[in-house]
C-alpha cells in the first residue's frame, strides 16, 4: 500500500514538471523569439517617416515593418484612387490576437482597408521585395502607388474575397528617398495584420519559399511512410502489436502540415480554391483530431485504460465550444474565440501526458519515448497556433511540422524496437521449440526398445513355426505398432485419444502374443471425443505390463477407462500386478519410458495432471485429469508444442 502511495506520488510529481517544462517552452518561445525580429535592427521613427539608415537590405534577413501604421476603413486610396484620403486612426502593427478585447479597429469590422507606412534611406544595391507571412486575408502591396506583391483576391464584397498562402512579388529596386507603402487587405474573418508586412532580399525570399515549401512537403512524405510501414507491418508482421489507429494518427499528422501556412500553397487546388480564411476551422479541428486520434492509439500500446465515455466527453466539449462561438455573429473566426477552442483541446493534452506518467512511473516499456513525443506535439501545435495569430513575428512555421516529424518516426522506431524484439522471442522459441522436438524425437525413440523389437520378432519367429496365422496377425500388429510410433515423430499437436488407443491396441496385442494367459487387456472406453499429446497413454500402459502384471509369476489384468464429468475427461490405468512404494524413488529401469517427460507434456499442452498410487502386492492406478476447457486437437487455435 506504502509503495503504491509513493508510486503515485512519484506520478504527480513528474506529470506537475512535464507540464511545467511545456508551459515555459509555449511561454518563453514568442518571447525569445521575438527578441530577434529584425535581427536586431529596429527602424527608428523621426516626425512619422521610418528610417532604416544603416540597415543593409542585401544581407538577406528580413526586416519587419512593424510599429504604427495609417489605418484607413472601407478604403482603398490606391486602386480607389483616393486624392488625400483622411486617416481614421493608428494601428499598431502587428495586431495580436488579443486585440479585439481592447476595442481596437479591426480589419473585419469593415471587411476591406488600407495601411500606410512611409519610410525612407532604404539601401539596397540588389532587388527587394516586400509581403506578409502567413496572413489569413487578401492583400495587395503599393510602393509609391506600383502594385509590387500581390495575394489572393481583394475585393470589397466578402463573397469575392478570396486568401491565399500564394504570393506573387515582384522585384523591386529601391533609392535612398522618401517611399510610400500602402498595403491595401480584405478579409472577411482576419482581425488585422497579425502579421507585420516584410521587406527582404528578393532572391533569398523566392528561395526561402520555394525551400519552406520542400522542406515542409518532405517532412509530409516521412510522416505518411510512417503511416505505410505500420500498416504494413500491421498486415504482414504482428497484427497483434500494431494498431490502425498508428496509421490514422500518420495521416492526420500529415493533413495538418498540408493545410497550413505555406502547406496550404500546394493544397487549394485540392479544396477548390477555398479561402485560407476559412480553411482556419479544419486546422483547429484537424488539431484537435491529432490529439483524440493520439489518446486512442496510446490506449492501444500502452497500459493506458480510458474508457469510451471519456473519449466522448472530450469530443462533445470541443464540438460544445465550437457550436458555443459559431453562435455569435463572426465570434469563431476572432481569434479571441480560436484561443478558447485551443485552450479547451490542451485539457485532452494534459489528460494524456498524466497517463503517460502513469506508465513511466510504472516503469513500463516505451512509455518514456511516448513521453518526450506527445510533449513535443503539444509544444509545437500551441507555438504554431501562436505563430498563425500573430504573437510570434520570427519565422518559425516549420517548428510544427519538425514536432510533428519527430512524433511520427518515435513511433516507428518505438514499432521497429518492439518489432525486432519479437523476432528474436520467436527465434528464440524457435530454436527452443527445435531443441525440445529433438528431446521429444529422442524420447519416442526410446519407446521402440531394442529389447522390446528382440522380444517381438522372437515371438512372430516363434509363432511362425507353431502358428502361422497368429505370426501374420502379429507381424501386422508389429507393422502398425511400429508406423503409429514413426508417425509420431512429425506430431507436434495433440490427437484424438482414438487415435492413441489404437496404438495402445496394437502394442498390447503383441504384448498378449508373447505372455499368453499371464497378461490379460480390459478396455472400458466411455468416451474417447477428446485429446492428448502423442504418445503418452501408451507409455503409462506399458509401464503397467512390464512393470505391473508381468512381474507376477502368475500374471495379471490392465484395465483403460475412459469417462469424464462436467469439467474434465480421465483416463484410469490400473493393474494388480506387483505394485511398489510410492515413497522410494523409481529405478532407472523403471524411469526409462520418460515418465517424467510425459508429465510434463501433459501438463505444458493441456494443462493435464497425471496422479499414481501404488500398493506393494496389490496393484497400481495411474489416473490421467484432462481438462475441458484447454482440450483443442489438431485443428483448433492450439500453440505449437
């Protein structure tokens, strides 16, 4: 009691730290990165111009607009052609996901507008290119009044609008003078520029998609032949010891990267075209599925007991919040309303990493790996959620897909590992079950006695000169006895007891030949609809013969019955032979048909138990205890002996 108490003590303790150490890693993550926005060149603003004098555009970082921007509502002064259009307030830029608490304008209240930033002492003596990084609405950029970059649809009616992760910037050269950029956005779901717009060396920024793009699209293609080689190992290896439920989570995995950030540049041909605004439901759905599909699969490779009803209850909460916020007016798309769905999918986190501490502590095989791989999603999807809603401005949208990756090959190695361990159990019952073959070989062998086969054809030569009918009968009985003896050797499975009488039959027959009246045989079958192991009636009837009634000058009787009850079946051997003292050890003449063996088999293939009680003078009774439940034959579900 003292030591479970501590156990789980122990648990607790290690669930309270897990949790802590991914808490500070989704806390200390936007801060820390976000200290290195701009590399640490930050534009300086003098009488509303931002500077980036001494900022050299041609190192190939990216420079973030950020700071305090001209917001102009249900306006586009560029294509609109607007002559001094009047500014309705500052915004600061990047919006945080957190700004519609605080009454701020937001892009959605009005559905299209402008941004204006002036800025001057640009120096770059190679193109640069101006765009927004994962932004969820359209967006057109103007420098000097010259589209440079376009993204998606703009349009003043929602219905038109139509984002995209897809930018088209051009190559823009840049003088040292006064510039003007007006971003003009529309969206019909996006609070803001969540994102800061960015300026950047047109080369290393072509380059950085098109590598943000393969890298992510590479990492698709590990996850989904992850999936491939659980479902195949599912198939053709151990379909005990993988789960399809490891080929749903590979798939869901890999359906999230695509979806997402520069994933979705590939996928929205695959979806028709939808907006990426929309697409923000099926990536919070899509993450909340990776982790009710986790739960279910770590039920199945671990010890982890979690009845349906949980499950349930998981997923009737998040539906209840996502009906909750659909129930408002444009609630679900604030990302106020996003950060209580991701809040509310992070108590099925913290519900499965205490049950991995279970099994940690419970020291069970994997359950560390599981671990440190399930803590590594819940990181990476709650920095990639704050990365999309703009509290993270560094460039970290492939921090996902790298937790995601190496969520996925843990797995697999973790199947891998379980995979080749049980190849080398089954080798290694293999070479055990060879060895024991060989023993058991060795043992049947021994059955057919050199002394017996002397005593046998001496009676059939016996015979043949006194009785040549009875010497063909038992050269019959001889032939029979002896193919029931080789045909044994390739039995691995029980048989039909039948089929053992029959070759207790003709053994006894050829042991009436040679003592006539001394050895009399009784069979008092009444039931013989079940099975044993191959020869290990015969053995226990031999012993009566040779070491029972023969003994006696006079002779004696063996008698086989056969009868059961409701849980068992019995055989019953008794002979009034010689008899001997059960508490003396057996000699090696009478240990040498493998006694000891046949016990063994008995009880190791059918959970059987043999009981002998003797009397000295009187006789022996060797009853054999077969029980129903573990009696299979041949063609059941019997393991291999």
């Amino acid at each position: 009691m003292k030591s479970s108490l501590n156990r789980s003590a122990k648990s607790n303790l290690l669930f309270t730290c897990v949790v802590a150490l991914c808490v500070l890693a989704i806390v200390a993550f936007p801060f820390i990165a976000n200290l290195y926005v701009n590399r640490g060149v930050t534009p300086s603003v003098d009488a509303e111009v931002t500077s980036f004098k001494g900022v050299n555009m041609d190192s190939g970082r990216e420079y973030h607009l950020k700071g305090d921007w001209e917001f102009f509502p249900k306006q586009f002064i560029v294509t609109g052609k607007a002559s001094n259009p009047a500014v309705s307030s500052i915004v600061s830029v990047p919006h945080s996901i957190y700004y519609s608490l605080h009454n701020e304008p937001s892009l959605y209240d009005y559905g299209y507008a402008s941004y204006r930033l002036v800025v001057r002492d640009i120096s770059a003596q190679q193109p640069v290119c101006f765009y927004i990084p994962n932004f969820s609405g359209a967006y057109k950029i103007f420098i000097d009044k010259i589209l440079v970059t376009t993204s998606g649809t703009v349009s003043k009616g929602s219905d038109d609008t139509v984002s995209s992760q897809r930018r088209m910037a051009l190559p823009v050269s840049v003088s040292d003078g006064i510039h003007e950029i007006v971003i003009e956005a529309s969206s019909d779901k996006s609070s803001g520029l969540t994102m800061s717009p960015v300026i950047r060396n047109y080369n290393r920024a072509e380059n950085g998609q098109y590598l943000s793009v393969g890298f992510r699209y590479a990492f698709v293609g590990i996850v989904l032949f992850c999936g491939i080689f659980l479902l195949i190992m599912k198939l053709f290896a151990s379909q005990e010891s993988y789960s399809l439920w490891g080929v749903a989570l590979c798939t869901f995995l890999a359906y999230r990267m695509m979806i997402s950030n520069e994933g979705y540049i590939v996928t929205q041909a695959l979806f028709f075209g939808l907006s990426y605004e929309y697409v923000s439901l099926l990536i919070i759905a899509a993450t909340f599925i990776i982790k009710l599909v986790s739960l279910i699969y770590i039920t199945r490779v671990l010890p982890v007991k979690v009845s349906p009803a949980a499950v349930i209850s998981f997923a009737v909460m998040f539906i209840t919040a996502i009906l909750t916020a659909l129930f408002f007016e444009r609630s679900f798309y604030d990302p106020y309303y996003a950060t209580i769905l991701h809040i509310v999918s992070l108590t099925l986190d913290l519900y499965l990493i205490e049950k991995i501490c279970r099994c940690v502590m419970n020291k069970t095989r994997n359950a560390i790996a599981f671990l440190v791989a399930y803590s590594l999603v819940t990181v990476g999807l709650s920095v990639d959620f704050l990365y999309t809603n703009g509290l993270i401005q560094t460039p970290v949208s492939m921090f996902m897909p790298l937790t995601l990756l190496a969520f996925a090959i843990i797995i697999v190695l973790v199947h891998a590992m379980e995979n080749a361990l049980l190849q080398k159990e089954a080798l290694n019952a293999a070479k055990l079950e060879t060895e024991l073959a060989d023993a058991n070989m060795s043992i049947m062998l021994s059955q057919i006695q050199p002394h017996f086969l002397y005593n046998a054809l001496n009676t059939i030569k016996y015979l043949v000169r006194r009785d040549t009918e009875m010497a063909e009968k038992a050269i019959v009985e001889f032939s029979l006895y002896l193919r029931g003896n080789m045909d044994s050797l390739t039995q691995k499975k029980p048989i039909p007891f039948r089929t053992e009488l029959s070759h207790i039959r003709h053994y006894c027959e050829i042991e009436k030949m040679r003592f006539g009246k001394k050895l009399e045989i009784e069979y008092d079958i009444e039931t013989d609809d079940f099975y044993v192991p191959t020869l290990s009636i015969q053995p226990l009837v031999e012993n009566s013969i040779k070491h029972g009634v023969t003994k006696k000058p006079e002779g004696g009787t063996v008698t086989i019955h056969t009868y059961q009850d409701e849980n068992n079946f019995y055989v019953n051997i008794t002979d009034d032979g010689v008899g001997f003292d059960p508490n003396r050890p057996l000699s090696s003449e009478r240990s040498h048909v493998g006694f000891k063996n046949i016990k063994n088999r008995l009880e190791t293939m059918l959970g059987a138990k043999i009981e002998v009680s003797s009397v000295v003078n009187e006789g022996t009774n060797t009853l054999v205890t077969l029980p129903k439940k573990s009696n299979f034959g041949e063609n059941d579900n019997m393991i291999n002996y």
